[in-house]
C-alpha cells in the first residue's frame, strides 16, 4: 500500500482534470491522476478571462498557447423586440480586454507540452474506490493507493450521485446549436449577442478570421438548422447578423448540444 499524507487523486480525462492536476503539482502536491485518455481535440472553443490567462501562464502554458488568444476588448448586446443596443469596452473598465476566445484544441497541446509529473492511472473496470471521513482508498488491480483526497472533475461522474451531493438537475427545453464560417469583413475584437422574441443569437470572433455562431434554439428550429443545405444555412445567418460579418466559405463545423443545469447542494462528501 502507497500512502502519502500529501498525495490526492484527481478522476476525469477532460480538460479540467488535466488543469487540476497541473494545479496541485504547481502547490507541492503528489497527485494519482485517473482517467480514461487525454483530453478530446475537437471544435469547441472557450471564453475565458483575463485573469485566467495570468494563471494559465503561472502553472506553465506556453507563449504558443497565448499567440493563438483572440482578444476580445468590446462586448455588443442587441435586444431586437426593443430596438436597443449596449456595448460593453474594456476600456471603461481599464483592462486591456473583456475576455479572450481560445479553441479547445489549443488547450490540450499546451498541457500535453506542459509534461506534468504525475501518476497516470487508466480508468477502467478494475478500478475501485473507498471513501471515508479521513482517506480514499484507490484500488487498481492488486495495488491500493490511499490519497487525502479524490477530487471528481465531470458532473456527471458516478461518483458524485444524488446521496452524496444532493444533485438537482434540470433539462431544458432548448438546444445549443454552433457552426463557424470564414469571414473577410468584421470586428474581429467583438463579440455580439443578439435577444430575438423566440431565441439568442451569437457571434463569437475566433482566431485566423474565424467566426463562431452559437444559436439557442427549440425543437423545430434545431432540426431545420441541421437538415439545411450550406446555401440555406448562409441565408438563414446573414439575416441574423445584421451584417457584422461577411460569410466567405462553407459554414462547418455544425454541432448541438442539450442544455441542461445540474447543481450540487454540497461540492464535498467526506474526502471526495
């Protein structure tokens, strides 16, 4: 039996699990961490801010991360039924932006470079967990390794389950539908989110001049926008945009996802 006073296990094979991982070994921690690969490379991007990327940088990022940052400095919030307008600078506020887009992809070659000293488990079927007031027993195997902590990084983890955490989910009625588009015309340092009566359009500039379109929507809306043809989808977003951008290739990347609101009453059951 390995038993380190010092040691926590970190459980999930997304981005936030890495990012944990990373976090702990930046604090003198030893960490387990249990997963079932690496972190995905796909098209889905995130906002994230300015403080962020200070920290990023702390725990060992580096500069090829940052050059691919689409800074984000104006904020543009349309409410269509009232005709009204607000925008948001980040010079009002005195900071050099309001947030930075960044791909996901992006995020998982900087941590596979970062090379954190850790110990890698696979998770599968013979990996086991006892968890009590004072320590978590990892079982792999024949081998038991007890951490001080087991941190869980995916809501929808086994582990954190209704008893434990007093989870309340609620499913919504509405989908998130995204695709992206290259454009030679537009404010690349804004984002704009437009309030239509019976959805919310968004425009999100990315790196190289791409746009990022994230549309909520209900059933019916969600299935016309996957059937359309490329033609169709083009009409459809250039009556939506207002012409903030142009619409300069092929729209890709179409995706969607359920929209749905899971929370915990407590984010700690005894040492998980």
């Amino acid at each position: 039996m390995v038993s380190k006073k010092s040691l926590v296990a970190v459980k999930g094979s997304g981005l936030i699990s890495h990012l944990c991982s990373a976090m702990f070994v930046k604090s003198g921690y030893d960490v387990i961490h249990i997963m079932k690969g690496k972190p995905k490379k796909n098209n889905m991007f995130f906002a994230i801010s300015p403080s962020s990327t200070k920290w990023l940088k702390e725990l060992g990022f580096s500069e090829e991360f940052f050059s691919h940052l689409q800074k984000i400095t104006d904020m543009q919030l349309i409410a269509e039924s009232f005709g009204s307008t607000l925008t948001l600078k980040s010079e009002d506020y005195f900071a050099e932006s309001l947030a930075y887009m960044v791909k996901q992809d992006h995020f998982t070659d900087a941590i596979e470079k970062m090379n954190v000293k850790k110990i890698d488990v696979k998770d599968d079927n013979n990996t086991s967990f006892e968890i009590n007031d004072e320590f978590v027993n990892i079982k792999t195997g024949q081998k038991i390794t007890k951490a001080s902590l087991l941190v869980a990084c995916d809501g929808n983890d086994c582990l954190v389950n209704e008893d434990s955490f007093d989870v309340t989910t609620k499913n919504y009625s509405e989908s998130a539908f995204t695709c992206e588009f290259y454009s030679r015309v537009g404010n690349f340092s804004q984002a704009t989110q437009i309030f239509y009566d019976n959805n919310i359009f968004a425009l999100l500039p990315l790196e190289n001049n791409l746009v990022q379109v994230v549309l909520f929507c209900n059933k019916e809306l969600k299935s016309f926008l996957k059937s359309t043809t490329d033609d169709q989808l083009k009409k459809y977003l250039k009556d939506k945009m207002k012409n903030l951008f142009s619409i300069d290739s092929e729209v890709k990347n179409r995706s969607e996802f359920q929209l749905k609101d899971k929370s915990l009453k407590s984010i700690l059951y005894k040492r998980l």
